[in-house]
C-alpha cells in the first residue's frame, strides 16, 4: 500500500472511530430529552432531531399554545400560539408528533409579534409541538395535546371533492383590525389552496410552500413556510408591532409553481 493509500485508510477508520462515538452520544441526549418530555412522546426525538437540528432544548410553559381538547373537525383543528414572553424569536417551528406528516409550519417573525392562530389537519389523538428560538440558538418549547377520532391528513377536502378548488385557487382575502392588548394591529389573511397532503388515492400533494408579508418598500414583515397539514383554505391571525403598515402585500408560491400575489389593505 502507497503512503497514500495508507493516510486515506487511516482518515477513514479514524472517521470511523468517531461517528462510533457520536452515535451513542446522540442516543444518549435522545433518551434524556424523551424523559424530560412533559407528555412522553416516543416521536419527540424524531422532531428534535429533523425539526430541530439536535438544537439545545428548554420545555417553556412561556410558550402558550392554545388548542381544543378534542378535534371535532379533524381536517381543521384550530391553535394558537404565542411565544412574546420570550422576547427576541427569530424562528418557530410547529409539528404534530403522530400526523403521517409532522412538519407543520416554519414561521419566522421578523418584524410581528410570535404569536400565530391558524388551523391544520389532525391524522389521530397526538401532542402538538411549538418550538421557539431565541437569538441564542435554545429551542423553547411549548405543548399540547390534542384528542381526535382521526382521518384529517387522509381525506380529501372539501374544495377537492367538489371541484371548487380549480375556480378560487390562490384567491386571496385579507382584512386589518385593531390590535389586542399591546399589539399595534392584526391581520387577518385567507388564502384558497386546497392544501392536498398527497396521502389520498389518485390526488398527489399540492400545497402552498411559501407566505411573505411585505410592507410596501417590500421589505419583509414575515415569512412562513407551510406544509402539507396546514388546513384547506388557510387562514392566519398576525399581530403587527405597529399600528397600521400601509401599502402590505402578500407574495408567495405553492409547489405546482403558482405564484401568490394580492396587496393587504386596512
């Protein structure tokens, strides 16, 4: 073997020592945050570790989520979070530790409170999780948990069944309302998209993959990432830091390549 060979040969086997070592290392830090869990859900480490990034983690009664005790309407569950105790979010990441599909929503709020209220499809009974980043890379997370009968991710909508979706996709409805307590104003935003999860026969997932809300130098207020559990016709409740942004707009795409566009007024 060439000295050459050899260098090689030993990188990868000292490459190797180490994944060896990292691995128990991750299983470790798995299994003492699936402990300290407040509800105890075998997925959580999936979502830590996907969702996530393995980030450092603090369960935050701080972080308020609001939802029903039990999902009458499985396909359009609502919640709420708020994570404004907190101070400075720059990322918020919300999953349901037993839908088919976990990722739920990524929204970031630059220039708004963190705080959201929408609604999102419910496969069966799970937690639902509210992750938080403060500036300092710690993922503050809230909880709750959610009963249902079940089906939400794995029936067709609505729009879907009776063909409406095709005439109204990507409309957008938009109104501007005094804010509550200390936010400046709140804006609420309808967009029709029949949010497929591509988990029903014969209909492949098509759902809107980006939101921004701009002001009216387009310079970004907000910016959301969705997926497939978001409900049909999403709706979103945003609470501005200021009074009134004149001139907002709303930008985005789904993942069929159409665009999103409508201004936002009061």
């Amino acid at each position: 073997m060439t000295g050459r060979r050899q260098g090689m040969a030993l990188l990868a086997l000292a490459w190797l020592g180490l994944a060896s070592l990292a691995a128990p290392a991750a299983a470790a830090t798995d299994a003492v945050l699936a402990r300290s869990d407040p509800l105890q859900s075998p997925q959580w480490a999936w979502i830590h570790k996907e969702l996530l990034e393995r980030g450092p983690v603090v369960f935050d009664n701080r972080v308020k989520v609001t939802g029903p005790a039990f999902a009458e309407d499985p396909m359009r569950v609502p919640i709420a979070f708020d994570a404004s105790a907190l101070g400075e979010v720059d990322r918020i990441v919300v999953a349901v530790d037993r839908n088919p599909i976990r990722p739920v929503l990524v929204f970031e709020p630059l220039r708004v409170r963190p705080s959201l209220s929408f609604r999102f499809k419910l496969e069966q009974a799970s937690p639902v999780r509210v992750a938080a980043r403060t500036r300092d890379g710690t993922w503050h997370v809230g909880s709750a948990w959610v009963d249902a009968g079940g089906g939400g991710c794995t029936v067709p909508g609505a729009s879907r069944r009776d063909g409406s979706w095709s005439r109204t996709l990507n409309r957008v409805e938009a109104r501007v309302f005094p804010g509550l307590g200390d936010a400046g104003a709140r804006v609420r935003l309808r967009v029709m998209h029949p949010m497929d999860t591509g988990l029903v026969a014969g209909i492949p997932a098509f759902h809107i993959e980006t939101l921004v809300l701009a002001d009216a130098a387009r310079q970004p207020l907000l910016r959301l990432a969705l997926h497939e559990p978001v409900a049909e016709n999403p709706i979103f409740s945003i609470d501005l830091r200021e009074a009134v942004v004149p001139g907002m707009t709303l930008a985005g795409h789904d993942n069929n390549g159409n665009r999103i566009a409508a201004r936002v007024s009061p």
